[in-house]
C-alpha cells in the first residue's frame, strides 16, 4: 500500500540530539575523562541516528473508524459461530469483515492501493479457499501460513527482504498497540449523545427480536424450511460458551491487529543490511569455479546414467533402481537448498569495483545455478523411480513439490542476474504462496490415492495400511477399486467420518462432502477379518 508519508526510501535517519549540557546556545563540549566521576561516559559511543525500532516506527494510527469497529465485531462474532465446529468455508467467512475493517482503517490514514498490494490481497484470499476444499489438515495449513505472509505484505507494502521476512512479525505490534488505538477510539465517542446510538441499538433488538419470532412461526409451519433453517444457523450450546467466547476474542483481535497495522504498518523497509566486504577476484572465484567443476563432474555422471547408463551404474554398485533412487534423493535436495547459501553469500562479499567484477560474478554463479538446475532434475527423477517401485506417499509428494519450488527458486535467481534483483524478494515470496495454492489445489491426498490405484490397476501392487491414515480428498479414486480391496482402502476414512457425526455446512470442506455422497451410495461391506488379512491395519514406516 502506499501512504501520504512517503515510501521506505524517502526516510532519511534523524540527526543526534545534543546529549551533553549546555551554556547559553552552544552545546557544551564533551567532559574530559577523569573530570568528575562520571567522566568514563565520554569514551561511550554516542547515538548517531535512530535505532531500528525506531526507524521502522510509522506514523500515529489515524483514529479508528467505527466500520472497523464493526468490522472488528463482525470478525469475532464470525468466529465464535463458524469456527466452533472446524474450518471448512466458515475460516473464508471470518476473514472477510477483517478484510474490511483493515480496507476502511488504510484508507482513513490515507494509503492507497498499489498493484502488488491487490495481488497480495487476491492471493490471500485464494489461499484460504483451500481450507473450504480440502479435507486434508497439511495443505490447508500450510495454505493458511501462506495466506498470513501475503496479508502481511499486503498491509505493510514491503519490497525488500527484511520487509519480506519480517513482514508477518508487525502483526504482532500491532495486536499489542491496537488494544490501545481501540480503546482511544471508544473514548473519543464516549461522549457521543444518545441520539447517535439509541437509534442504532433499538433498531439492532428489534430486527433481533422479529428474525427470532417470526423464524420460529415459520419454522414451525413448514418442516422443510426448519431443516432448511436448521443447516443454515450454527448449533451453540451451552457447553461450548467457553471455547466460543475464546474464539470470540481471538476473532477480533487478528482482526483489530490487521487493522491496526492497515492504518499504522511497521516501515521494514527501512532496515538496511550493508553488503559483506568485497573480495578479490581470485579469493572469490577460486572456491566457487571449483565447486562448478565438482558440479560439472556429478551432472556428467548423471546424464549419462539418464541415457542408458542405469545398467552399467546398478551392476557396479550392486543396487536396484529403487535403492539407486533412494540413495541420492534427499542428499540432492540437501545439495540445492546449500547451493542457495552459497549463492547467497557470494552475493554478499561479491567483488564490485566495475563492470568486469560484475561479469565475472554474473558468469560464475550463472553456470553454478545452470548446474543446480541439472541437479534438480536428477532428484526428481530420482524420486520418480522410487514412486514407480514402491509407489507415492505424502512425504514424497511433498519433497518433490519442495525441489521444484527451489528449482524455480534458482530460475529467478537467475533473471534477477540479467534485468536486476529489485523485484527478487517479492517474487520469492509470490513463487512461495504460488506453489503452496497450486499444491492445495491439486490435492495431495488425492494424487496419493489416484497413483497408487493406478498402480494397482498395472501390477496388483497396493498398499491398503497406508490409506487408513488418508483424508476424504483420498475417497474418488479409492472409490475405483474392487472389492474387498475398496472397502478396506476406505474403512478408516469412512470410520472417522462416522465418529464426527454430522457436520455443518460451514465446517465441511468439499472433500469431505463428495466422499460422504460417495459412501453413503456405495457403503464400505468387507468385514474387520476380511481386511486384516489383505493388511489393511498394518504398520508402516513412511519415507
């Protein structure tokens, strides 16, 4: 967002104030050491500037508008009714009053809408589709993680990587700071007159009072619209008062603190991080044009075994394709996630005494991420023929999605190098929410399930204990399956489900909806006994 105060790279650090006593005007000239008994201070370092707490410190918050107080209201009552019962659609819900209390609160203090404060904005609120379609709990929380850094980059504006980093830590301020901005607020209209809130409040009871009564005679009158009325309006009890009330308040205050931080953001931008001292040509690029050799030397290997040299490699070495696999996989994603430290303090003590440091530095860490590029590919195809032997399971998924990040990581990286690293941190950050969306929308759970079916479909291979532990994403392509083997694939998902029970509209996602209509139109049948022996309720080690 932008502000009427200026962007991080208009601030300029604030001169020192005079520290020392004075006569008349002038400043007394610093005491000698020795002179009186606190003489030892002189040889203290004096302040130069502003600390970081302080350079980073914005402007005082605009007053709180009262739609973001009700806004703030909105959110916890959102909270406290939807969330009760589990995620699901109701998560989208609550957040969107904070969204627009944290709207109303930036535009009171006069900041605008940038383009990438929009994409964050969408982004954001594209993450937290996630929840309401997967039943899965490891991409929707990782989705919601996500959805937290573009929230934050969305209110504070931040372009650099301390402003990327610590974007998500100025909600933390800003809960802190903006219980005080909420009370100011509801002091300043404390002394309000009655003919501004009576009004507001009758009218409020009244509406209450007819949707109650009037729902009630026409719930009675039509048993379609009272189940219709009975889905729609949350189930409180007396029993869940004290985890609706925690809910309540947890609601309004992320959504206070958003607010918060939309009328008043943290300036990270602000923070500098002085580059390392430069090195010399040869200090520097020795070690690492030595590291692209051992690099060049590992990719030939490589290549020649992704051309036909499986055979030759697996008779000297004794292995199997799937032991080859395994052996290297997680050592290769170890390798690409320290060759990004590498680069990153190469950057830092760069040579940069002209244009020649400049092509050398752009040479030779081009070929070392050219050649990463090559190792990402080994380990994914590594990775390909471990599922092929032993099939796919969650953690494998998910650390072949994590190398694919880092190789597109490593291409940034690389166009950074080219037209200029300005719009790096950002577009980290966006590649980071990107893959986490796309990862929740392919669903996981389902790839697992839809891959190892298919497997069985080719070799009769299939692993039924490792299904017990999936999600109701799992339960369209486990539907595939003959029977037994589709029964005990699905009687563990299909025993949680029955020890829910019913579940709101606003706490079931659509996973879990699909696979209730599936199985109440095609019940599990095979019995305990009959799965036990096919190894459904075996014990497994995933790897």
């Amino acid at each position: 967002m932008s502000d009427n105060t200026g962007g991080p790279e208009q601030a300029q650090p604030e001169a020192a104030g005079n520290t020392g006593p004075t006569t008349g005007n002038s400043p007394a000239q610093p005491p000698r050491p020795g002179a009186h008994a606190g003489g030892w201070q002189a040889w203290q370092p004096q302040p130069t500037g502003p600390t970081w707490s302080t350079l980073v410190r914005s402007a005082e918050a605009a007053p709180i508008r009262t739609v973001s107080l009700v806004a703030v209201l909105a959110t916890g009552l959102a909270a406290a009714l939807l969330l009760g019962d589990g995620m699901g659609p109701g998560l989208l819900l609550v957040v969107v009053p904070a969204v627009v209390g944290a709207y109303v609160a930036a535009r009171a203090a006069g900041r605008g809408a940038r383009p990438w404060t929009l994409a964050w904005a969408i982004g954001c609120l594209a993450l937290l589709v996630i929840p309401a379609l997967r039943d899965s709990a490891w991409p929707a929380a990782l989705a919601i993680l996500a959805a937290v850094l573009l929230g934050a980059l969305a209110l504070h504006g931040s372009r650099t990587w301390p402003g990327v980093l610590l974007a998500p830590l100025g909600f933390v301020d800003s809960a802190v700071s903006g219980v005080a901005w909420l009370l100011k607020g509801l002091r300043a209209r404390g002394g309000v007159g009655k003919d501004r809130w009576l009004p507001v409040a009758k009218a409020t009871a009244v509406a209450l009072v007819l949707l109650v009564l009037f729902g009630a005679l026409f719930a009675s009158a039509d048993a379609a619209f009272a189940d219709l009325l009975g889905g729609l309006m949350p189930d409180v009890s007396v029993e869940d008062g004290p985890i609706r009330f925690m809910l309540f308040v947890l609601g309004a205050f992320l959504a206070l603190a958003a607010a918060r931080t939309a009328a008043a953001p943290l300036r990270w931008d602000r923070i500098t991080v002085s580059p390392g001292k430069p090195r010399s040509r040869v200090e520097w690029a020795l070690p690492l044009v030595v590291l692209n050799l051992l690099f060049a030397g590992f990719n030939a290997v490589q290549l020649a075994v992704l051309f036909g040299g499986y055979r030759k490699v697996l008779e000297s070495t004794g292995l199997g394709y799937a032991e080859y696999a395994r052996q290297g996989f997680w050592q290769l994603l170890w390798a690409t996630l320290l060759t990004l430290v590498v680069i990153a303090l190469a950057l830092r003590w760069a040579p940069r005494a002209g244009a020649g440091d400049r092509r050398l530095v752009r040479a030779v860490l081009g070929v070392l991420c050219v050649m990463t590029l090559v190792v990402v590919a080994s380990a994914l195809r590594r990775m390909d023929l471990y599922v092929e032997e032993y099939g796919l399971t969650r953690l494998r998924v998910s650390v072949a999605a994590m190398e694919l990040w880092l190789g597109l990581v490593i291409v940034l990286i690389m166009a950074a190098g080219l037209f200029g690293a300005r719009w790096l941190p950002r577009a980290v950050a966006g590649s980071a929410a990107a893959a986490v969306l796309v990862f929740g929308l392919m669903s996981p759970d389902g790839m697992v399930a839809e891959r190892n079916v298919a497997r069985y479909e080719a070799d009769t291979k299939i692993d039924l204990a490792y299904f017990q532990s999936l999600s109701a994403d799992a339960v369209p392509a486990l539907d595939r399956l003959p029977e037994p083997q589709r029964s005990c694939a699905l009687r563990g998902i299909n025993d949680e489900m029955s020890r829910a029970g019913d579940v709101p509209w606003y706490a079931m996602t659509l996973g879990e909806y699909r696979a209730r209509r599936i199985l109440e139109e095609r019940p599990v049948t095979a019995s305990y006994e009959v799965c036990s022996r096919l190894g459904a309720f075996g014990t497994r080690t995933e790897y």
